[in-house]
C-alpha cells in the first residue's frame, strides 16, 4: 500500500490491502472508513430530506473521520516501535503507555463520531425523506456497528493495562456504542 489516504485507494486496492498479512490497515482502519461511508449515506439522505443543517453537520462528521483511518495505522505503528525498543531503555515502559494512549484516542474520537452519525440517521429514518428510510436505516445501523467495533478497540487496548486501570474512555466509549446501537435499533422500528 502506498502513502495515498485511504479513502482515495481502489476498494479492490484496500480489500487486498486489508487482507495482507501485515498490520495494517486493520479494524482501526477499517472501522474508521466504515463510519465515514455511514456518515456519506446520512448526508445525502439529508440533503433529500432537504435539511440543509443536518446535511452540513454530517459532512462535517465525515470528514473528521476519514483521517482517523489512516491515523490509526501511523498511531498503531509508533507504540509498535516503542514496544521494539530494547528492554533496557529506560524511556520504554513510559514510551509504550503514551504511544498506546495516543493510538487509544484515534478509535475513541471514531467511536464519538460513529454515534453522532447514527443519532442524524436515526433521526432522518423517522423524519426525513421517507423515501430514503431504507438508506437512513441502513447509514444508522452501520453507523453503529462502527461506534461498536470503535469501542471494542479502546476496550481491548487498555485492558489488563495496570497504567490504564482508571482510564474513563472504555467506558464512555461503550456507552456511545450502546447509545449507537439504540439509535439504529428505533430507526429500523417499524
């Protein structure tokens, strides 16, 4: 894969990309584009709803979070090189807790995104173009999945980290996952 971001490679491309036995891009990468494409669905459903401001604001979403695909990577990849450092290098043990804190922040900010775009999708599902209900449940249902799996990460990141035992984000993140998930489950209500 080359430097390109990932939102401009081939899905061909990125399919074989992630399907490469190398680190990444992984579910970092993947969730991240995954929210940006359930932020794209809900603006458009927006502007056929003609709700300008909602359109506006899930652009807004979507291009905060097409970044963080391809920041996870890079994040993933500086606390790698510190947990390369020699055992012996007495800036390794605080050089890993703040790479990996860092590379926690990526997912957390796609976690906060994903949720906010699934509140929009939601919401247009029930008041929206109704036309368009299938797309906006669609962005909803997807939108949370990406708040899910972004909450998963932070999860899994921290756990059993003795530096991290009091650290709030897995449970704000969870929280935005369920709160996602609610959404998307009211948008598909009959």
């Amino acid at each position: 894969m080359g430097t390109e971001p990932l939102r401009e490679v081939r899905v061909g491309t990125l399919v074989d990309d992630v399907a490469a036995r190398t680190p990444a891009p992984g579910a970092g990468a993947v969730t991240g584009l995954v929210a940006t494409l359930a932020g794209a669905l809900t603006e458009m459903v927006a502007r056929f709803s003609d709700d300008e401001p909602a359109a506006e604001r899930c652009e807004a979403l979507r291009h905060r979070v097409a970044p963080l695909a391809d920041e996870d990577g890079a994040a993933y990849e500086r606390y790698l090189a510190a947990v390369r450092l020699p055992r012996e290098d007495e800036t390794r043990a605080q050089r890993m807790v703040e790479t990996l804190s860092a590379a926690t922040d990526v997912p957390m900010r796609m976690a906060e995104t994903a949720a906010e775009v699934a509140e929009h999708a939601a919401r247009l599902a029930r008041e929206g173009n109704p036309r368009l209900r299938g797309d906006a449940v669609a962005a909803a249902q997807v939108a949370a999945a990406a708040a899910r799996s972004a909450a998963a990460l932070v999860a899994i990141n921290l756990a059993g980290r003795e530096a991290f035992a009091e650290d709030p984000r897995p449970g704000r993140a969870g929280a935005l996952g369920a709160a996602a998930q609610a959404a998307a489950d009211t948008a598909a209500a009959p």
